[in-house]
C-alpha cells in the first residue's frame, strides 16, 4: 500500500441493525419489576418459598441479565453490535480481520459484564426486597447491566474486590489501569463524560485515528462532517454513474417500513450507480450506507 494513502481498516459495528436499545431495557425493566412485585406481596402472604426465591435468582441471573447485555441480532453473535469496546479488542480486532472469541489466547475477544451477573443479580433483589420502582429499576439496570467486549487477559485481570455499584468502571480502573474504552457515537453522553472523567476514553490507537463519519481507523484527519449535503455536488464529485454497487450484508439493515428500507431494496449485488438513482436511489443513501459499511462502491 501506497504510505501517500489513507490506511483504512474495518471496525466492528457498535450497533444493532433495527433494534432499539433502550425498548429493550424498558421490556426487560418491565418483567423483572413484575417478578419482584409478585415476590413482595407473596411474602406477605407467606406464599413465598425457598423454591421460588432459588428460581426468581436463575431467572435473573441466566436469562433476563444475559438478553440485557447480549447482541439481539443472532447473526452477528454478542460482540458485533456492543458499544464498549476496549482498545486492546479493537486491536484484536483488526489482528484477526473480525471475531476471534478462542479461550485461553490472550488477545482473543471476551464479553466482559461490566457487573458480573451473579453479584448484579443478587444487589437487585436485595435492594428491591421490599420496594420496587420501576423508574428506579429502569436507571440499574440502564446504568450497571451492560457488557464491555475486552481481551482474554484484559477479562482475567479484573478483581471483583474493586466492584462498586455506584462506580462500575472502578472494578476497571483500579484494576488494569491500562483498560480503555474506544470511543464510538453510539456510547451514551452520560458515560461518555464519566470515561473522559477517569481517564479511560480513547479516540486513537497508536498512530492510528477513529473517523466517526465513516466507522474506520484512518492514519489522515478527521474528516468533517457537513449536515448540508449537496446532492448534486456528491453525485459529480464521488460517484459514476457506472461504478457498481457491492453489499457488505446479508439482510436490509434500515427501518422496516421506511423509506430508506425501501430504497435499501432497490440494491442487488453489481447494480450500477445510474441504475441505482434511476430507480429512485438517493446519493445521500449510497454515502450513508457506504460509511455504515453496508454496501460498497467498486
């Protein structure tokens, strides 16, 4: 490769074609906060029994936490489609040209819950033993219930000594100060100024720059991103009308419904760029999916 050109290498998709994150942590909120009503007043009553307490701990701890903090899309596994990232699994990463999850080598990629699940589970029906909001469940599980995708050493460093609930990242920080997190647009405000705060946000790995337009690692700039597009200026300046379309996915990834989704549909595999807009394609759509790495210009 030319060093005059831009080194270009995938990154993992940090999020999940057509699922709404926060819908699912509001189902999932719903149906623990009806588990934990159902306990308090069966308690009560005197209803409640060592059986059920046994199976309420199973249901939480193997099922309910385990879809909070998984990747929904089953095609894609639970690491494509996580947000947080560590550095040294971005780096395994592209080492290994996308997943590689093999136990017992090092920088192989590991999904790691920011709160282990059974000591989550066991802080959740202990701190809603006798009360339970469900706004309240909502924030915990929002906030502690999430997965971080790491190394293997990176995973097998963390102490469990350090695991504070009011500060999940301390199990990290004071752990393996070395562990950081790869920033990304898709990390909400909120942790993104708690991970600038602690030191542990990265936007560049070595001599290598995250461009947030285009989901890649560059070693040029960063490429601003303009809000007015001109159509007409991108259709003569990128694309010809005889440069073919490649899809990079097996399944139309927009909105069910939408409009986008439906001009997704017009694609097939080498269809021009002309016959693309001559059936109602938008220059905006080849640039959108081509900076989310759904299709590619050839």
């Amino acid at each position: 490769m030319d060093k005059k050109e831009a080194l270009k290498i995938m990154l993992p998709s940090f999020q999940i074609p057509n699922i709404n994150r926060d819908n699912v942590v509001r189902a999932i909120t719903k149906t623990i906060f009806l588990l934990f009503n159902d306990k308090i007043n069966r308690v009560k009553s005197k209803e409640w029994t060592n059986e059920d307490e046994l199976n309420l701990n199973k249901l939480i701890h193997e099922h309910l936490l385990w879809k909070l903090s998984e990747n929904l899309n089953k095609a894609k596994g639970k690491y494509e489609g996580n947000i947080y990232w560590s550095v040294e699994a971005i780096k395994s990463y592209v080492k290994y040209s996308g997943i590689f999850n093999r136990l017992g080598v090092p920088d192989a990629l590991s999904h790691e819950h920011i709160t282990p699940r059974k000591k989550f589970t066991d802080y959740l029906i202990l701190k809603y033993k006798k009360q339970v909001l469900e706004e309240d469940l909502y924030e915990d599980l929002k906030n502690k219930g999430f997965a971080v995708v790491v190394t293997n050493s990176e995973h097998h460093s963390l102490d469990d000594n350090y695991l504070d609930f009011n500060d999940v990242w301390k199990r990290y920080y004071k752990s393996n100060s070395k562990i950081k997190i790869f920033y990304n647009d898709y990390i909400p405000k909120s942790i993104l100024t708690e991970l600038k705060r602690i030191n542990m946000l990265v936007n560049k790995i070595d001599n290598l720059k995250f461009e947030k337009t285009t989901k890649k690692i560059v070693n040029s700039k960063f490429e601003k991103t303009t809000n007015n597009i001109n159509n007409t200026t991108i259709r003569s300046k990128k694309y010809q009308r005889d440069q073919r379309v490649k899809l990079l996915v097996d399944s139309n990834p927009k909105q069910i419904g939408s409009k986008s989704y439906k001009r997704f549909n017009i694609y097939y595999n080498k269809i021009t760029i002309g016959e693309f807009l001559d059936k109602g394609g938008l220059t905006i759509d080849l640039k959108w999916d081509t900076e989310h790495n759904f299709i590619k210009i050839i």
